[in-house]
C-alpha cells in the first residue's frame, strides 16, 4: 500500500472564547499572526507562525505550543495538507 | 411573455448560443433528445435576478467580458492569498482556468456578442481561490462558509482525490461549515451547497468514498452525455439526487463555457460542468420562491427531476413512486419544473433525524461470502422531537474492518424493498484501514416510510490472494434516519403535475399541516387585495390569470398555463386533453396540440396521424389538406395516390377518359393522331404512339430523329426512340459501343468514337495531327518503343 505522510503547515486553527482582539493577544503572545476568523464560524480563528516551517511531515514542536496552555484556548489544530483533485 | 408550446425560440446575439443544445434543444434545431427547460423558466420570468451564487474553485476572472457585469465581489474572495480579489493565477498552462469555466455556466451575460449565455444570466456570481495552494482543513471551512448571509449558493466541482483508494471527507472544521451554513445561512433558511459528484472513469472510483457528496448538506450532481449515455467519468452513487448535462463521447457535443483570459471555450467538461449547471438551475429556482429553505429545494429536484432518456440499467420505481438510479438519482434537472414548483410551494415541515443503533455484536466477513444483519427499525416513534415516518436521507454510519479494504461491497435494502449500493469493489484500494464510523448516504429510499426491516448486506470479493487469518470484521453499524414525521407536502405543492412523467408520491392528502396567520411579502401575481402565504396559490384575489389545480386550489399565473384557454377576463380552464392552447374545451377548439399529436387545419381536431386526403406539413405539427384531386399526397400538389376515377399522371392526378382521349377540364377530347394515350392535346403530349409510330420524348414519329435509336424492348407494349449515348453523333443502338456516326472533333473506330487527334494507320490526313503521323512514318519512330505511345495505337513495328 501506497504510504501517505501527512504534510503538517505552519497555519493553525484556533478556537478562542473572548473576541478578536483576546485572541490576537494569545497569539501575538507566542509568536503567531492573527489572520482572522476562519469564514463564519465564530470563535474559530486563523494562527499563522512565520518561524515554522511552512511544509513538514513532523507536526510543530516549540515554546509556541505552549499556546494550548492558554485557558481561553479551547482547541488548537495545526492544519494539514489536503488532497483535493478539480474535477 | 410567457407562450406556450415552444412556437417561439428564444435568441441571443451571443455566438455560441445556437451551440448552446443543452439549453433549447426543444426547438427542434439540435437532434438532441431533450433539455432541462431552462428557456421555459425563463420565460416564465426567472433569470437568476438577486440570487447570488459563488464558486468554490482556482478562482475567478473577474474581468471576463461575460462575467463582468454579474461579479459580486461580496460573494468572492482570495482564501489562498488571504485577500478579496480572487483573479486566478496566470501561468503558461493555464492550469486555473477551472473556476471561471464553472461561473461562465451559472451566470454569464446574455446578449453581449462574447461567448456564451448562462443559466442564471442575471444573477451574481463570485468566486473563492482556493485550490491554487495548501488546500487545509480550515482553507474548506473558509471558503464554505463564506459571507454565508449574502452568498445563497456554493457550487463546488473538486473533492479528494478520485484515485479508486482514497476514503476521505471533510474534517471537522468543514464539517462545521456545512453545519453552520445550514443552520444559520441565507437568513436561517439554509446555505445552498452544489456538488459534482465523482470523476473516477480511469480509476473505478465509487462516490461513497468522497465524504463532500456523500453528505445530506451537499446537492451530489451527476452527469450525462447529450446521447443520454454514462459518460465515461461518471461515478456511480446512492447519495446522487440529480443529473445535469456534461461532455461524453469525442462525437457527443459539449458544453460551452468562459474561458481564461478572457476566452469562449468548448472542450471537455467531465463533471465539473454539472454543479455549476445545477447550480445556475437552482438559481431560477430561488429567484421564483426566495423562501425555499436548504431541505425545499432537495425535495423539488426529487419531485422534478426526470428520467427522460438517460440510459441506465438500473432504474428503479421507490415505494414512494421515484424513479431513481445509482448513476443518475432522480435523473435530468427540469428548470421550468423547478419554477413552477416553486412558486407555489409550502416549506416541508420540520427535519427529524432519528439514529437507530442496531447490536454491537461484530461480525466476520469471511472471503466470497456475504454477512447480513437485519435491523428492525422504529423510526423512533417513542419519541416526538425524532420520529421520522416519511424519509428524505438515510445514512449508514459504520466500522469495518478489513484485510483489503478495495473487496468490500455494501448494499442497503430499505423495509419497502429499495435496495441500494453503498459501495462497489475498488479494484486500486489496497487499503487496511477499513472504515471507522464512514457513513455512507442513500437518496433512494425519499418519500418511503421509516419503520420496519432494514438489511445490510456486506459482500466479500477477493481480487487478489489474501491472507485468511485476518478476515474482516463488521464492528458495528447504525442507522440514521432523516424526514419527517408529517406528510412533507402540502396538497397545494401537488399540481402542476400536467408535464411530469411519474405519478403523486404523496399518500395521505388530508395530513396536512396547518396554515398559520402570515405577515409576509405576496407573490408577484396576488393583487393588492392581498395574500395568506408566499405562493401564487395563497393570494385572496389575482393580478392576472388564475387556474384550478386537481384539488381545486386557485393559481395566480401571469398567462394561462399551457392546455388553458383564457374563458374570461381572469380564469383559465383547461383545453381538450390533447390541445396545448385552444380556444374552448372542445376537441374542435385546438389551436396547437400537444407532443405526439397534430392539428387537422380543417378540423381543428389534435389527431395522432394526418387522414387520408391531408399531409404533415414541414414542421410536422400541422396535417394540410392536399390537393382535391389527390386521395394521398406528399405536399399540396404532390399526389401519392388519386380520388376514384382520376389517374396518376407523375405526381398530377387527372380524369381518366377512354383511350385515344384525353379530358381538357371540361370533357373527353381525342389525343392527336399520332398518339394512342395522352395527357392532352398535340403531339407533345402523348403517353403511347399508334401502330407504326415511336415515342420520342413524349412525341410520337413514325422515325427515329438523329442522336435517337429504336428501342425494339417493348416498353409498354410499345417501342421507343431513345437517345444515343452521348458520345454518338447517331447510334444503331445503346451504349458507347454502337455510334454510326460521331461529333466533330472524333472518328468513329469500331462503333466508339475517339478523340480525333489519334492517327489513322498513320497515313490518313487526320483533321489534326496527319503530318505529326507523316512524320512518324518516315522516320520509323513507331520503331521505337518510347515513340510509340506518340503514335498512339495505330503504329506497327514495321513504321
């Protein structure tokens, strides 16, 4: 069987109870960007770490992990790269 | 205006709209076997006006002369470069043509001398970049739940890779997205979601595998080929609902759409091209009812949607009267049928989802065999908030596991007796992951009833030589159950039913749900007196026209429906079951008829086949009386067969006199002398010579003219004079072979006239060549055999 590696970003997603500016406060915090929230889904925001490496089969390790510590951090998922095939 | 009966073709300046097959096939100008009745829809007065629909895609060229002016770029975004503008990256390859291929489908501009027409040509039209870099978990939730107040439709044609191995959907945070938009979107009444299902011809891939249109929030929309064929692409589904039109075959025609940089384009779609297409479909839908809610328009493609001529050989009748198919769903999308259900549709009640969990009790799925667990389900009829008794989706939510997950197949058997595939063998799928909790959907089972024995069969077939001491394993399995626990339609939602090709599902018109006092805006055909709901059928009094449905509901139309005639200033009352418009409810009032009938123009009768003394005209809609001498005829004065006592004279029909005579319009009158048969006086005019005469080009002589021989064969009963071949002067009989005598500029050699530059035993003075042959002689070039040729055939070897 064909062996798929999962392809780990440096995009996170969020979920942050507080509002926009608690969670550009978390994020500024342990060194990622607030890009937004993700669409319409509240609480949901987009984390962007420009010091991790933008493509890697091993997911992220480092002081800002620590994000997760946060009591306000209900959820944190570091993103995955997704096959998609127009059709 | 709306007219009906297809007597008036719509056009567009636009140049491939005479192309455009798919979208006037009706007019009888393609070959084509049927279209979705967009231009009935239209005419109807739906166009797409403030419905806006974005594509989820590589973006979208904004500056595209046909797309232009219907950009909305509250519906477009940049997900991949995180900004607004969603302009496509422009590369050698023009690897990102595909979202502005899909926009140009719904919405672009008509009549603006570019390119195409779109479905929905007054709607608005976004586009999200989004596949045109990391495609993530949170890149899908974005785009699906994008500005999702303002945005009422999503058209998506991409998914996981359709490779025949890969089992993936969305993971949770598009998950939510679907959820969020469907719960919340298009002011609560639920985001659009349009999906193209599977594009695994070279793979064998089957669409359960695809979590995006296996889900009950998607609108999962197959293809088929002008022909009616599976195209070669196709994926065969349980969770498809409908079909649109999309390439097939090299010689099947193709759909033609925007292209990138700023081009018309007709090469092959795949499936791609069938989202957008329902999409812009679903568009005409909502500009006629802005009130349908997400589950509305699923139950309106349901009831719709036709199996026309798609070739299928799976087609099945549901208990509930669907005909329904793994390729096609309920089949070919019906526009005009859309609109009209539409506008007079009430809001099916409330979605209950009751989840059955059937045993825990794992069981072993050994190598070619089959494991069967029966469920005996309730539909939770123990409780209110759940009870389903009328189905819409069914999931199966289940956990196998499996040495070689490609050899598994899955069938549902519905209590009524609909047996549906969930998934077939995957010949690439090596996988030994199995499933974990992977739901599988069914649309097959809408309309049935909840409660009693479901069957789930799972089917082992090995492709290749497997291990036997991991067999696989079903863990468990659960049955989710949606619909309602009412009668989804109302009896107002029943008519029209005049076009539609399978009969009512609905079983108990009485179980109605109750009409509540109404606080909002009228149809646009209820007059000013007011209205007690949204739909042409809850208007007080009417603007226009009205008509009575089956169970006597009043209708407000805008013109009388087809086979109505106006009887006085507002009511329409239906024609003779064959006409399509008329002028009473007689047999003998038609004005036009209905497909498969024809207009006597004497009688005005819609009658099956023109009667003997009338012919179907060019257009085959009217039989025209032939000519009054004709019994049968081909056109007016084109007989095939004459009244009693008159005779075929060509394709003329005359009286037919005594021999030797001939009628002149009044009376019987002698043929000229020389004839024995004529057509009239002179002798020109003969049919047959008397004795010692010939015919001669319809003359009679008593000798052949020059360039004509006589012809001993007796042609009825008599000789002719026919005319030489041409290449006779005069002949002794036919063919080349038998001249006399030969034009200028050829001698006659053994009964054939040749060409007269060839010599004559090279002596002869030949009218041009002679001292060329003099000088062949004297010479003894016929010695030489190169030179013998120049002599052509009458040199010896001697010279």
């Amino acid at each position: 069987p064909a062996c798929r590696t999962r392809m780990y970003t440096n995009h996170w997603a969020v979920r942050i109870t507080g509002g926009h500016q608690e969670a550009s406060r978390i994020a500024s915090k342990y060194g990622y960007v607030n890009i937004g929230q993700i669409g319409a889904l509240k609480d949901y925001y987009h984390f962007y770490h420009s010091k991790t490496i933008k493509r890697s089969v091993l997911s992220s390790r480092g002081t800002h992990s620590f994000i997760s510590m946060e009591p306000k951090v209900e959820w944190i998922q570091q993103q995955v790269v997704k096959r998609r095939i127009k059709r | 205006d709306y007219k009906p009966g297809g007597t008036q073709s719509t056009y567009f300046n636009d140049p491939k709209w005479p192309s455009m097959w798919y979208m006037h096939c009706s007019d009888n100008t393609h070959h084509c076997q049927s279209d979705m009745n967009i231009v009935g829809a239209w005419k109807r007065g739906y166009t797409g006006k403030n419905v806006v629909i974005t594509i989820l895609d590589d973006g979208i060229e904004r500056t595209h002369p046909d797309l232009m002016q219907n950009y909305d770029s509250n519906a477009s975004y940049d997900v991949n470069s995180n900004d607004i503008d969603p302009m496509p990256r422009y590369d050698a390859s023009n690897e990102n043509k595909h979202g502005t291929r899909c926009a140009g489908e719904v919405a672009a501009i008509a009549n603006n001398s570019h390119c195409t027409v779109g479905i929905a040509f007054n709607a608005k039209i976004g586009g999200v970049r989004m596949l045109d870099g990391d495609v993530t978990d949170m890149v899908e939730a974005k785009s699906l739940s994008l500005n999702p107040q303002h945005i009422h439709i999503y058209s998506a044609s991409w998914g996981p890779d359709d490779d025949g191995k890969t089992v993936d959907g969305p993971a949770s945070l598009a998950r939510q997205a679907f959820e969020n938009g469907i719960r919340t979107g298009r002011n609560k009444l639920g985001s659009i979601f349009v999906w193209a299902s599977g594009n695994g011809g070279r793979s064998k891939d089957h669409c359960s595998c695809d979590g995006y249109t296996n889900s009950i929030y998607t609108i999962s929309i197959s293809s088929t080929a002008e022909s009616g064929k599976k195209p070669w692409y196709l994926e065969e589904c349980a969770s498809t609902l409908a079909t649109t039109y999309s390439s097939g075959e090299s010689y099947d025609k193709k759909i033609i759409t925007t292209d990138l940089r700023q081009r018309c384009t007709d090469s092959h779609t795949g499936t791609s091209a069938s989202a957008p297409m329902a999409a812009g479909i679903i568009a005409l839908a909502l500009e006629a009812n802005p009130f349908l809610t997400w589950r509305d328009v699923q139950h309106i493609i349901v009831r719709t949607s036709r199996a026309g001529h798609l070739n299928s050989n799976d087609w099945k009748t549901n208990a509930a009267g669907y005909k329904v198919s793994h390729l096609y769903g309920f089949g070919l999308m019906d526009a005009e049928a859309m609109v009209m259900e539409a506008e007079k549709w009430t809001t099916v009640p409330q979605q209950h989802v009751c989840v059955e969990s059937t045993d825990h009790q794992a069981k072993t799925i050994r190598p070619d065999s089959q494991v069967h667990s029966v469920y005996k389900a309730t539909g939770c009829s123990d409780n209110s908030n759940h009870h389903v008794i009328y189905l819409e989706h069914v999931v199966v939510r289940i956990t196998i596991t499996h040495p070689r997950r490609g050899d598994l197949a899955i069938f549902l058997t519905s209590p009524s007796g609909t047996k549906s595939q969930l998934l077939a063998n995957r010949l690439f799928d090596h996988s030994t992951e199995g499933f974990k909790n992977w739901e599988f959907m069914t649309t097959h089972c809408w309309g049935e009833k909840a409660a009693g024995d479901w069957k789930l069969e799972i089917h082992d077939t090995p492709s290749q030589l497997r291990s036997f001491k991991s067999p696989g394993k079903l863990k468990e399995w659960s049955l989710v159950l949606y619909g309602t626990s009412i009668q989804p339609y109302s009896p107002r939602n029943d008519f029209p039913k005049v076009e539609r090709v399978r009969s009512s599902p609905v079983e108990d018109p009485t179980e109605d749900y109750g009409t509540d006092d109404y606080a909002g805006p009228c149809n646009a055909e209820c007059s000013k007196v007011g209205c007690d709901g949204p739909g042409p059928d809850h208007c007080t009094d009417c603007l226009h026209y009205y008509y009575k449905s089956k169970n006597n509901t009043r209708i407000c139309v805008p013109n009388c429906p087809p086979g109505h005639y106006n009887v006085d200033k507002k009511r329409c009352k239906k024609c003779s079951p064959n006409c399509e418009t008329c002028v009473g409810s007689h047999s003998d009032q038609c004005l036009s008829c209905k497909s498969g009938f024809y207009l006597n123009e004497e009688s005005n009768v819609c009658i099956t086949s023109c009667p003997d003394g009338f012919y179907l005209d060019k257009n085959k809609i009217v039989c025209r009386k032939c000519s009054e001498n004709c019994k049968t005829c081909t056109e007016s004065q084109s007989c095939t067969e004459c009244r009693h006592g008159l005779s075929l004279y060509g394709s003329r029909c005359a009286v037919r006199c005594e021999e030797g005579k001939y009628h002149n319009g009044r009376e019987c009158e002698p043929c000229h002398r020389s004839c024995a048969t004529c057509a009239g006086s002179g002798a020109d005019a003969c049919i047959n010579c008397t004795e010692g005469y010939f015919l001669e080009d319809g003359r009679c002589v008593q000798s052949c003219s020059g360039g004509y021989y006589l012809d001993h064969s007796l042609e009825n009963g008599y000789k002719t004079c026919k005319r030489c071949d041409a290449s006779c002067l005069e002949c002794s009989g036919q063919g080349d072979k038998n001249c006399t005598s030969c034009p200028n500029g050829y001698i006659l050699d053994t009964g054939v006239c040749v060409i007269g530059t060839v010599c004559k035993d090279a002596t002869e003075e030949s009218w041009a060549e002679g001292g060329f042959c003099m000088l062949v002689k004297k010479n003894n070039l016929c010695q030489r055999k190169v030179l013998q040729q120049l002599c052509c055939r009458t040199c010896t070897h001697k010279g």
